[in-house]
C-alpha cells in the first residue's frame, strides 16, 4: 500500500523548520548580546585601576550635576522671585549652584618629603615613614586656620570646599569628594591675605608640622596672591538647617 504525502505533511515539516530557524536565532541573539556586555565591563583586581575608572565616572556624573543645576538655577530665575517666605533668608543650602568668586588671598602647599627614599631599608620599609609623607590632619590644619583668619571661599586641588567637604587621606593619596589626589596638596582660599596669614603662623597644629619641616623635610610654602580665580561649583543639594530651642521648653526651665 502506498504511503500518503499530502499537504498536512507538507505544512508540518514547514511549521518544524520555521521554529528550528527562530530558535537558532533567537540563540544567536543571546550569544552577540551577550558579547556586546562581556566586551563593556571590565574585570580586573588592579585597585588603582578601579579607583581611576570610578574618579573617571565621578567626573561624568559631577558634570551632569553641574549642568543640571545650571538649567535649575535659569528656571528659578525665570520664575522669578515671587516666593515670601520668611525661611528662605535663612536657608543655607537654598541654593543648588556655588557662583564663581574672584579675589586677593593665600594658596599654601604641602608635599612629602624627598629624603623618606633614603629611609627605607633593604627590606622595602621603615619604622619611621609616616614622620617624611603628608597626614590628614596637616592638611585639616590649615584648611581649620585659613577659615579662622577670614576665609571667605577656599579651594582644595581642584574643588571647592563645601559645608560637607571632608578630608580623607588613605597612605599618601587624599580622597576628597569622590575623586582622589597624591602631594603635592594645594590649599587656596579667597580673603584678607594678612588675616590667614598670622592664622597659620599661630596655629599650634601648624607649629608642630613646621618642626617636621625642619626635622624631615616636608613641603611648606605659603604665597600671597593678588588675584584667585574659583569657578562656578555644584552646592549643597539638601538644605542646611540649624537646631533652634523649643520655645515652650525654654519658659519651662
């Protein structure tokens, strides 16, 4: 007896091809995404490597930051100041965007010393090389004596200095902000020159590291300036508010 071949047989084998061909493709889909991401991302146990790929990224998003504050500050003004709020004068983060600042005022550096080179022994290290490099609270006590001889805005490296900035130093390599820096360190701020001036030369912080100077040859150089240039700096996003008394507790004590 002859075998039947009719079109059901026909259409069945092409319904079988048909998905044999959008399975094979869809696979080939998955395998090219899956290329096109393996090829992206980077894996590596290089830490410096990370830590540049994430000051890199920081800086990305600090620019969207800054040009989003832009577009923020050009509507407020746009809007106009129709707000009566009695808060807003007393708002220190009211606003999302630092304006460039132009004045006379004091840069000082600090640097490691050359000669911790020459301390290290046969074994790569030393007792005593934390006293030859930069510490965190060096360049805290000079940021603390140029605000309490009348800074008015300061600079660290390449940033403003914020109400949240915070100093970090990890070995030699300042973290400051998101971003990182090795000496030497620059601190610069804008104000009366003469002020900040004798605030370093009475610090007693500052007094101590100067006997290292002498003692180890750390970097000291303090320069008068007639003009610094600050650029324009993204702010404090969130409001500073302040701690005020509880007026119904104050009349009962």
């Amino acid at each position: 007896m002859a075998k039947r071949t009719g079109k059901h047989g026909v259409k069945h084998s092409v319904m079988g091809s048909l998905a044999v061909f959008v399975v094979v493709a869809f696979s080939g889909y998955l395998l090219m995404t899956n290329v096109r991401v393996n090829r992206t991302a980077t894996v590596t146990s290089d830490t410096a490597q990370l830590i540049e790929q994430r000051v890199q990224r920081v800086d990305e998003l600090q620019k969207e930051i800054n040009d989003l504050n832009s577009k923020i500050n050009a509507l407020d003004t746009l809007a106009g100041d129709n707000s009566s709020s009695t808060d807003a004068s007393e708002d220190a983060g009211s606003s999302t965007v630092l304006p460039a600042v132009q004045g006379p005022g004091v840069t000082v550096t600090l640097d490691d010393s050359p000669l911790w080179e020459n301390m290290v022994g046969d074994s790569g290290s030393t007792a005593n090389i934390n006293d030859y490099v930069i510490h965190q609270q060096d360049i805290e006590a000079v940021v603390n004596a140029l605000w309490a001889g009348g800074a008015e805005s300061m600079m660290i490296q390449d940033q403003r200095v914020l109400a949240n900035s915070a100093v970090l130093c990890i070995g030699n390599v300042l973290m400051l902000q998101g971003k990182q820096y090795s000496p030497p360190y620059t601190i610069s701020a804008i104000g009366s020159s003469d002020g900040m001036i004798d605030a370093l030369n009475q610090s007693q912080a500052i007094t101590i590291y100067k006997q290292y100077v002498s003692a180890f040859g750390l970097g000291w150089k303090v320069e008068t300036k007639d003009t610094l240039d600050f650029p324009e700096s993204a702010a404090l996003l969130q409001p500073l508010r302040y701690a005020t008394v509880s007026k119904d507790e104050s009349e009962g004590n």
